[in-house]
C-alpha cells in the first residue's frame, strides 16, 4: 500500500532514523502523487546528500540546505531558506533589462517637445512610429501609473485627431530600437538561440488583443506575440514571451539590429494576414493581426511603463534603477545642455580683425556614434552671448558652427559683430545633440 502521508502523531520522536530506511528503499512507487510532511521542527539536508523536487515545492516553515536542492518546477518559500553553498540562477539577478528608461523617468526634451511625427521621440529613447496617416497623437510624460508598484512615471499616447476607419496603410504604436551589442544575451542566430520576455505594465482605451512587434533589423525578420485588455482605462499587468531564432544573428555593433514595438492600431497591411507567432521573414501583413484600434476617438489615451525585456521565458518584477543610472543610459543617445550653461572664454573678438571664438564642450556621456548637434539661444536674444567680464553684453555672434565632433566632446568656432577690441569675452550657449538610432 502507498504511504500517503507521515505526521509526527505518526512516528515518535527519533524512532524512524536514516538506519532503519536501507538506500532507495522508499521511492515514488512507495508514494502517492501527494506527499505531505507535518513536523514542528526543520527539514534539513546533510553531508552531501540530494535533495530533489520535480514538481511544485511549498516551504511554509524554515529549509536549511547543506547539499544540493535540486528543484525543476516552482518553488515558494514563505518562512526562511537557507543556503549554505552557492545559489547559481540560470538568468542574471541585475542588469536583466536592456530597456532604457522602462520606468519613463527620464525626460530630457521636456513637455515643449511632445512626439507627434514619425520617429518623434518624447521621453527619452522612446519613438512614436507611423505607417500612413494614422490620425495625430501627443506622446508625454505623466504621472498616472500603477498604485503600489514603485514607479512615478508613465507615457501617454494622446489621441488629438482620431483615425476611426483607418485606411489599409495606416498603422502606428510606441517603440524602442536597440544596438547589436545590448542583444548578444539572446544568442540570436545559434542552436542555443535563447528565448526572451518582455513585461509591461499598460492602461489602454480599449479592451481586446494588443500586440507586441518584434523586429529583427539585421535579417528582416519579425514575431509578434498578443495580450488581453480586459478592462479599459485599468492599470494591466501583462507580459509576452519570443521564442529563441536561430536564423539570423544580430551584429555586434553599435548599429540598429532590433525593434521593439507596442502597436496601437494596425490598418489592413499589418493585420490582413497570419500573426507571426513564430519567427519568420517580414512579411507586413503579419505584424498586428487582431490589434485593436486605440485611435478611434480623441478621448483615448493609451499609457505605458513597467516595460523590461530579459532573458528567459518567464518575467521577473521590475528591475528599478536609479534616476543617475538610467539618465547615463540614456545620454548615450541624446543630450541637452541646462539653458546656457555651457560656457567657455574666448580671446580678442573682434570682427574688424577677423578674429574667433573657438570653445570647446565635453559630453556628459560618451554618445553611441558622433552625434548631430544643435545650438540653441538658452532663451536670450542671440545665439551666443558675449560678455566683458561682468561688463555686459559687448556683442553678439554673427555665426556659431560645431566642428570635429566626436563621441567624446564638439569645438563651436565663432565669429562676433563685435567692432571694440574686447581682449577677452566669455561666451554662454545652449545646444542639444542626438546619436539616436
């Protein structure tokens, strides 16, 4: 007969010992399917020996593990585990997320800069894409999000012209590109090709399927996975796993190998056909099958935050980073000075001896690639101030041009209408600058 259960009513104390079970003796032929252990004190591995569970494991009091816990089901632990040797997880502990700014926290262009157009970005490192004319949206931050869950940001997708029947090439949604050399953890293009999740948390107008677009950029290829809205205008949990490709591997460079993309509406060339469940080579049709359409009306908005892609096929809570942290991640990408607050001195402006300022900025960050830069006013008058050690404004500057511009830092060389010989001047200006991909 099959031993269903030992209690301590069951055996006395110290009366059942290691010596008096032979090696093997008790097997999962003795035992039935459920086997429930009722002791006041610990369970406790010594020496060596193995301790191993195929299915579920639930510890409610204390587990001290001197040898191996071999587990290769789920484990919940709701006293205390103790390990005395190593605990080696198959996924990493930190740096799990290759998103950046998952949170929304980082919002260097500021509120004057809503993303409206293709490839606008808003919060840093997050685009809006368009296919056709799929209405008008203003992507911002906001400060709904999720209760209870750590974050104080969010991105918000408002609809300001709706888009209610949508032509065959209207498409849009929220997305994020990435470097080949964030991407080699997924081991794309090998036989061990790895599978990966993305979580996210989302508020969306609509209930029904959602889907999450994939894109490999460097072997036009593509999956998309779907999710349930159930209630609208709800703070959702939902996350969505890829399958490991081993097709096509992603460079190891600081190019664009990948997309990642949460679709809002999808028009009949992105959702007339089968969705790519599995990886496949591109095909349009296949990229937002059954998407719901978030532009219908100008009341709709659709948020977003929480959003980590990691390795593995089962999501993990949300990796919290620092705002210092995820700001350098993000300066990678793009910079904006502090008003002016860039200055540097310049020597004997003066435009009658055909003199120039030459000054030159270091980055905060070192940028992905040679960014493009942009100087700005910092909100005076002119583009560059002059100004005679604390005399005043003693001119303004006729041109400003950024040259050898590296990763590292740019030179602006200068010329003034300055007409006085003004042996020094220091010059105050703003500038912004992008190596986005």
């Amino acid at each position: 007969m099959a031993i269903s259960k030992i209690t301590a009513s069951g055996v006395a104390t110290d009366t059942l010992t290691a010596a008096d079970i032979a090696d093997d003796a008790i097997g999962t032929a003795e035992l039935a399917n459920d086997v429930t252990i009722s002791t006041s004190g610990n369970i406790a591995t010594t020496g060596s020996g193995t301790l191993s569970v195929a299915g579920t494991s639930t510890l409610t009091g204390n587990a001290t593990v001197g040898g191996t816990l071999g587990v290769t089901g789920n484990a919940t632990a709701s006293g205390n585990l103790t390990v005395t040797g190593d605990i080696v997880p198959s996924t990493p502990f930190s740096h799990r997320n290759v998103v950046y700014n998952g949170g929304m926290q980082i919002y260097q262009r500021g509120a004057g800069s809503p993303a409206t157009n293709n490839g606008g970005f808003a919060l840093d490192r997050w685009r809006y894409s368009t296919w056709g004319s799929p209405g008008v949206v203003n992507v911002t931050q906001d400060s709904d999000v999720p209760s209870g869950q750590g974050f104080s940001s969010s991105l918000k997708m408002d609809v300001t012209t709706a888009d209610a029947s949508p032509a065959a090439g209207d498409s849009n949604g929220i997305s994020m590109k990435f470097e080949g050399r964030d991407l080699q953890r997924f081991a794309k293009g090998v036989s061990g090709a790895k599978a990966s999740t993305v979580s996210f948390w989302v508020k969306s107008p609509k209930t029904g399927v959602h889907i999450v677009w994939l894109y490999d950029n460097d072997n036009n290829r593509s999956i998309s996975k779907s999710y349930t809205i159930a209630s609208a205008n709800t703070w959702e949990n939902h996350s969505v796993t890829f399958a490991g490709d081993t097709t096509g591997a992603w460079g190891n460079d600081t190019n664009e190998s990948a997309q990642l993309t949460f679709i809002t509406m999808a028009g009949a060339n992105a959702s007339s056909g089968t969705l790519a469940t599995s990886w496949e080579s591109y095909t349009a049709a296949n990229r937002g099958v059954g998407q719901v359409n978030c532009m219908d009306n100008t009341a709709n908005n659709f948020y977003l935050t929480g959003v980590q892609w990691e390795l593995g096929s089962n999501a993990t809570p949300y990796e919290h980073r620092s705002y210092g942290e995820e700001l350098t991640r993000c300066e990678r990408y793009y910079q904006k000075s502090d008003g002016d607050d860039f200055r540097a001195l310049g020597y004997n402006v003066k435009n009658t001896d055909n003199k120039r300022v030459l000054y030159t900025v270091d980055f905060r960050t070192q940028f992905r690639a040679s960014p493009t830069i942009v100087t700005s006013d910092g909100g005076t008058a002119n583009a560059v101030l002059l100004d005679n050690w604390g005399v005043g404004n003693t001119g303004s500057i006729t041109s400003a041009t950024p040259t050898w511009i590296t990763k590292q830092h740019f030179t602006v060389g200068m010329s003034s209408d300055n007409t006085s010989n003004q042996p020094h001047n220091l010059c105050r200006q703003g500038f912004t600058a992008s190596a986005e991909l």
